[in-house]
C-alpha cells in the first residue's frame, strides 16, 4: 500500500441482505468487512451466500492499485451491481470467491 492508503479485512458478524426487486439476491451472516482510506466500507459475500444465478456477468472490468482487476456483474434491469476480484493481490487475498455490492442491507 502507498503511504497514508490502508485497507483492512476483518471477518464480520453482521447480517447483510441485498435485495433487487423484491428478490433476494445475497444473504450472509459472515461477510468481510473492508475499510479502504476515502471509500465507503464495504461487506463483501462469499460466493455461496449469492444468488449467482441471478446474475450475468458484464464486459465491465475495474483496476484497483491496491486490489487487483474487478469482474463485474448485472442483474438484468441493474447493470455492474456487484464485483469481485477473482484473483487479487496478495495483501487482500481474502476478498477472493467473495461478491461485492453498491447497495446492501445491514440488519
């Protein structure tokens, strides 16, 4: 990480729901939780708790200096909802097989 940008990855405990049109589109009770210096905090899911088959994979790929190339995901009235990073930098590897979305529940 460059001087004065950190990320941290904890194991959270939340419950975190994402819902798109009424449908339950992810549920867990153990996402990551990672705080990234000038971001909002995000909860990344693990694979298994998405409901991948909802989704379709999009054109759209991000790179982050500090986590690696993002892999995009659409919904299909809600396009690049969700990330991950399929193969990230080793100093976040944790975030692997786990989805990221702009918009989530924390119950």
């Amino acid at each position: 990480m460059s001087q004065g940008h950190t990320i941290t990855i904890e194991q959270g405990e939340q419950h975190v729901r994402v819902v798109h049109g009424g449908r339950v589109v992810a549920d867990t009770v153990r996402p990551l939780v990672l705080r990234e210096t000038g971001c909002p905090v995000r909860y990344y899911v693990p694979a298994e708790d998405v409901r991948t088959d909802l989704l379709t994979p999009s054109p759209t790929h991000t790179v982050c200096p500090f986590k690696g190339t993002a892999s995009y995901w659409s919904l299909p009235d809600a396009p690049d909802v969700a990330w991950a990073y399929p193969d990230p930098k080793p100093e976040v590897a944790q975030i692997r097989n786990h989805l990221c979305f702009y918009e989530v529940e924390v119950l």
